[in-house]
C-alpha cells in the first residue's frame, strides 16, 4: 500500500487528526503512570506483615476500683485466655501493631548517641509476644519470665534485653551479625539483643521504617492494658465473643471495651491506599474509553466523508480488505504519532511525580506496555468503520455526487 495517498489525506484533515493524536498522547502519559501507581499502592497493600493478623484481635482492659491491683488483673486475665479453647496465646501490649497508634523513639549502636542511629516501634509486652503475634525469630529466643518488668509507675529508658526485627538489627549494625550485641536508648542506656524477628510491621504502615520494631519485656504500670490473642484459624469470631463473656464474668467491676480484629485495623490503615488505587484504576479506564471513542469518531467521520473517494476505488478494483487496510493504516500513524508524542509526556510527568512527592521513577516496562496497549486500542477503535467503509459499493458513492 502507498504510503503516500495516506499521509496526503492526513494532511488534508489534519485538524482531526492532531486533536486525536493529542488525546492519544495525554492519555498514555495519564494511563501508564496510573498503572504504575496504583501497582505501587497494591504491592503495598498486599506486602506481608510478618503477623498472623488474619487471626489476632485486640481489646482494652482498665481496672477503677480502690485498691485495684493491675498486675494480679492481668496475671489472671491471661491465665484464664491462655487456657480456652481456641485461643493459641495472649500477651499484653502496650500498643497494637497495624493499628495506626504506637510508640516510637530513636536507638543508637554507641553509647552517648553516636554511630549509627535508628528509629523503632517499640512495644512493651511480655514473654509471650512472639508465639501471640506468629512472627518468626531468625535468631536468638523470645524473653525468659524472669526477665519480664512488672512495674507500678512510669521511668524512663528501657528494659536491659530486647528483641528486634531484622530490618532494625540491618539498620543499626549493616553486615554484622547483631544476636548478643549491645544498642542504646537516648538515655545511653545499654540494651542487649537476645532475638531477632525475620520480619514484622509497627503501628504506622505509611511510614519508611515501619519494619523496624522493638519488643521490650515490661509491662505496666496500669491501671489500663491492651491484650492481643491469636486465635486458631476460622475461630476468631467465636473466641472473641467468649473472650468477652469470659473476662466479664471473672471480674465485672473493670471496663472492657475496643475490641477489635488486626485484620480490621490492617485495612483500616491502609484505607487511603485502596480509595488511591480505586480512584486511579477508575480514573484510567474512564481515559481508555474517551480515548477509544475519539478514534472510533475520527475513523466514522473519515468514512462518511470519503465515500465518493471509496466507491471510485472500488469501482477501478480495489477489494474490500484494501480499504480496510487503508484505513486501518491511516489510524496507525494517527495513533503512532499520539504514541511517541505520549512517551516524552509520560516520562516528563513521571519525573515530575518522582521529584515533587519522593515517588519510585516509572519503570520504563510500564510505558512499552502503555504503548501496545494503545496501539491495540487504536486499532480495535478503527476496525468497525473500517469495515463500514469496506460495504460502500460504486453504485452508492456515485448516487452521493
């Protein structure tokens, strides 16, 4: 086929033809990077936790009576939750992790707050935390009962022994195995590493160290706890209701109240990540199918003004799959002007984004699959008035003169 004859007509109606190149354009800058983000959002969401949290709730327990002894409440509160059925463990918390409320502070690898220095999570709970939480340690062990602080009031720094995560034991000694060594609080206070967590997510899921966590084996002083159970799977809504009625009955002069699933919270959390997402998925289909149907009406309109063109060519010979194939040509190079014009702009606004909000650069796997999407669009949005110009006949185009 000429090229020629094709790119002639073009220019003849370019008007048309550059309004469409350029929605083409603007649409693969728009789809490729809200493809791109959206995958950023989803892999977020789905990243795992290191936490059995389709299987752990939380609840609150405040004590008010005179005389109220916290510690003898949360002895006997875990006893009695540690031997129900269903219930694999209970620990007290001071914070719930994925819960979008916790505790942070900064820890250093030398003492008087030098070498290296890296914020955590930290929660105090006791030797029951990591069994409670389903992490996985990849070295060391959790804490001895012994070990555990039961305190009455408030102090600063922290217990002597910690575990951490591998995330934090990286951050504050990089290539060193860190099971025995010795970090400090920002009180110089030494605090020794006796297990290291594989992997386990904090409070704050949108935060770059959220990886980073500290259990600290102290619990107290009161007169509130939060308590996390990890219930058998299938069985967390049973354990719930009689962890309540259980708890009511073993004491009934304290509150309980905030009772709440991990996986509940997780999604809460990551809320705005997901109407992000929608919004994004959304927002490109919309553009996908205003881009389709302005193809679609740049190819009609070309149809219904060269009819006399059409049936001439067919009257001196030319079959029904070479007008398809005209036409079909035609809106290729529309549609690959739109595409190279669309590359630049879509690495342009990646840029941007990636400068103005300390986005991930667009992966260029992503603009070569923008293009052949579009490039399938294009010609999918052409094949049917290609085909209608393809029925014209000679006799109909020449009763159009």
């Amino acid at each position: 086929m000429e090229v020629r004859p094709i790119l002639s007509a073009l220019l003849r109606n370019r008007a048309g033809a550059i309004l469409v190149a350029l929605q083409i354009a603007i649409t693969l800058a728009i789809v490729v990077n809200a493809v791109f983000l959206t995958q950023q959002r989803v892999e977020k969401i789905g990243r795992p936790t290191g936490i059995d949290d389709q299987n752990i709730f939380s609840f609150n327990s405040t004590g008010f009576e005179k005389g109220f002894d916290f510690h003898a409440m949360v002895r006997e509160d875990l006893a009695l939750m540690r031997r129900m059925p269903g219930i694999i463990d209970a620990t007290p918390m001071s914070h719930i992790p994925l819960s979008g409320s916790g505790s942070s502070s900064g820890f250093f690898s030398l003492p008087d707050k030098k070498g290296k220095n890296e914020p955590a999570n930290i929660y105090r709970t006791d030797d029951h935390a990591i069994h409670s939480l389903g992490v996985t340690l990849a070295s060391g062990k959790t804490f001895e009962p012994e070990n555990i602080e039961y305190v009455s009031k408030e102090s600063q720094g922290w217990p002597a022994t910690a575990v951490i995560t591998q995330d934090l034991a990286e951050g504050l000694f990089p290539k060193e195995n860190a099971l025995g060594k010795t970090f400090y609080d920002d009180q110089s206070k030494p605090i020794k590493i006796v297990g290291v967590m594989s992997h386990m997510h904090g409070s704050w899921v949108g935060w770059d160290k959220v990886g980073q966590v500290i259990l600290a084996p102290r619990v107290g002083p009161g007169p509130s706890t939060n308590y996390l159970v990890r219930t058998a799977p299938g069985d967390i809504d049973r354990v719930m209701k009689d962890t309540e009625n259980a708890l009511r009955k073993r004491d009934p002069n304290r509150v309980l109240d905030d009772f709440k699933k991990m996986s509940d919270m997780k999604r809460r959390s990551y809320g705005g990540d997901s109407l992000v997402a929608v919004t994004l998925s959304t927002v490109t289909g919309l553009v996908v199918i205003f881009s389709s149907l302005g193809i679609f009406g740049l190819a009609t309109f070309n149809v219904n003004t060269r009819t006399r063109q059409i049936g001439t060519r067919r009257a001196v010979g030319a079959r029904k799959r070479d007008i398809v194939r005209y036409f079909m040509t035609e809106n290729w190079f529309v549609t690959s002007f739109g595409v190279v014009t669309g590359c630049a702009l879509a690495l342009g606004v990646g840029y941007w984004l990636s400068n103005q909000f300390g986005l991930p650069r667009l992966d260029l796997y992503y603009l070569v699959g923008g293009v052949l999407g579009l490039w399938i669009v294009g010609q999918l949005a052409a094949w049917q008035p290609s085909l209608k110009a393809a029925r014209v006949s000679p006799a109909m185009a020449t009763r159009s003169v």
